[in-house]
C-alpha cells in the first residue's frame, strides 16, 4: 500500500459545517485515480493515530488539484479535529486512492442517474464532471437530497454546470426543511421517494441507463427496490457504502474471546468484546494496524488466520477474491479461543 504525504495548497468552506480540502500534486510522481474513487487521510489526534476515507470531488480530467470534501459529524473525532485544526500550508498522510464506485463507459448506456443525500454528493459530483467533460453523448440526471439550500454541498457549482451544460444535464433538489418551490419545478420538498423515482424514470428506457447511489441506507433500499421493479439490470447499479450493516442475530454464536494479534513481528495478545471486530479492540488496545475503508470493501486490513476461527459480519458486497484463510479484520469477529492472525505489511 502506497503512502503519500500532501500539501493543502487551499481550504474551500463549502458551507457551515463542510469543507474542501484541495492538495497540491506531487511535483515528480502525480497521483493517479479515478472519478468516484477515495483517498484515506492519516492524522494524530490525542496521541492515536485515525485513519479515515473520503471520496474525491475533484475530476481527474477537470481539475488539477486533488479534492476531498469534508463535513463535519456530530462527535466524529476525525471530521471535526480537520474542519477545525487543518490550515493551508499544512501536510497530510494519505494512501493511494482506492475504491469501485467508479463510472465505466459501455455503447449501451444513454443516462447516467446519480442518486445522492447530504456529503453523499462528494463521489457523485466527482463523476457528473468527469462524465460531461469526457463523455458528451451521455445525459446526467442528478436527485440530491439535503436540508435546504444552505446546506447544499456544491450548490454553485452545479448551477455553474447546469448553465454550461443545460442540454445534457438536470438536477433535482429535495429539501426536508423548507418548501417546495412553486417557481422551480426541479426543488421538491421532503425526501427522494418511491413516486417521484417512478415518475422520473417512467418512458425511460431503463437498459440504457446506469445508476450510482450514495447515502443513507434507508434511501439506497428506496431507489433499488424501484429499479428492481422496472427490471434494471443489477450490473447497471451502483453504490457506495460507507458503514457496516449488522444484524443482531449475526452474533447469537460471538463471545467476548482473547485474539493474538502477529503485526511486524510482534505477537500482541487483546480482548474482542462481543459486538467489536478484531480491527475495533486492536485499535482501542493501541495497536496502529493499517486499515482504511472500515466496511469490508478494501484491502487494507485483511490479515491471514493461523489457529481458531472467526467470520466476517456486515459485508454490504460480496468478496471473492479473499482465500478461505484470509479476512477483512474490520468485519471480522473470533468464534472460538485460540485464534490466531497474522498481518503482512
């Protein structure tokens, strides 16, 4: 896994509780990412090191500085320790850029929907501007959900890109604070719904259209279970996950067990609480493993099982490329004593 140390050349405040963190190129090696794909920040806070990952609002092809948009969570210990502490000038930690919820050009696809809430936008925003820029027979159609108008990642620019590209690109807004406009028939008022995504997508042709969602769980179900309905092909879905989903009766056979951990040549024994993942305990215990995404969807913490037995709970997308003695340790959970993992970094 490729480290990188960045210089924040700017710091855009995108609203009240969000802002843009802009990084300056590496001046010999550039980094290489796509559209819709995440970079991991690394920082210090309180003596622990947090990792986190936040997609990119920047476009390889639009924009040169590389763009990660930040919005502050209530009590989130890494999102605000950057809104508040973080200075142009400054130099972060990252990981190479990672992810798959990224935008692939097929003859068939006509429209692109994206489907987003809240900092949900942040990957969807990076695609719209790859697409209208490197794709210019496909027509774009964003749904956004927010608060109100003040609360609106990008909001500018997407009136900016509406402007420049009003015969290929529509955006939907819907607030859940303040009224629908009777002025603006593209401002709804509530949330993205069932009837509106059946309105929206009736007369279309839907094998020529591709969708990508990001955010809350509630509205992903919501917008795939109309899709599965009007028969859109699974391949022509996407969507990005940002938290584990775990069922309680996943973890009827999970018991408190002691782990031993074997991480640069250092056997580190700890205690997995039920309802913690091995990742959860070692960092808790201070062991600073690598790990990144946090929802079983990268590579960054998988370690190989040596002695016991453990599963993997909350995988939002199947994961075939593990061999049957290795696991995600942010997903994974001891089922007996005596388990043993051993981490290659």
């Amino acid at each position: 896994m490729k480290k990188y140390t960045l210089k924040v050349q700017e710091i855009r405040q995108e609203t009240a509780d969000t802002i843009t963190l802009c990084f300056k190129q590496p001046g010999l090696k550039k980094i290489k990412y796509l559209a819709g794909q995440y970079l991991t920040l690394s920082f210090r806070i309180n003596g622990r090191r947090y990792s986190r990952p936040y997609s990119f609002s920047s476009s390889p092809t639009v924009d040169s500085l590389l763009e990660t948009t930040i919005k502050r969570v209530p009590n989130g210990i890494f999102s605000n320790y950057v809104n508040d502490t973080i200075q142009t000038g400054d130099v972060v930690e990252v990981l190479e850029p990672m992810g798959d919820f990224i935008y692939t050009h097929d003859e068939e696809t006509k429209v692109l929907y994206l489907w987003g809430v809240g900092s949900g936008i942040t990957p969807l925003f990076s695609i719209l501007k790859e697409v209208l820029v490197v794709q210019p027979l496909i027509q774009v159609r964003l749904v956004y959900g927010n608060k109100n108008v003040n609360s609106t990642i990008f909001q500018a620019k997407l009136d900016e890109l509406l402007a420049k590209y009003s015969d290929r690109l529509e955006v939907w807004h819907f607030h859940t604070q303040s009224e629908a406009s009777t002025f603006n028939s593209f401002v709804k008022s509530g949330r993205i719904n069932a009837e509106f995504i059946i309105n929206l997508l009736h007369g279309e042709e839907i094998a020529k259209t591709k969708h990508y969602i990001c955010g809350p769980i509630g509205m992903k179900e919501t917008i795939k279970t109309v899709l599965e309905t009007l028969q859109c092909p699974e391949k022509a879905i996407f969507s990005e996950d940002f938290e584990l989903v775990k069922n309680p009766k996943d973890f009827e056979q999970i018991s408190t067990q002691e782990v031993t951990v074997a991480f640069e040549s250092i056997a580190t024994t700890l205690t997995v609480e039920k309802g913690k993942s091995v990742l959860e305990a070692a960092l808790d215990a201070g062991l600073e493993l690598p790990y990144s995404c946090q929802t079983g969807s990268c590579d960054t913490c998988k370690a190989t099982l040596k002695t016991g037995s453990m599963r993997m709970i909350g995988l939002t997308k199947e994961r075939h490329d593990l061999e049957s003695n290795e696991f995600l340790l942010c997903c994974s959970h001891p089922l007996t004593e005596g388990v043993c993992i051993e981490i290659a970094h």
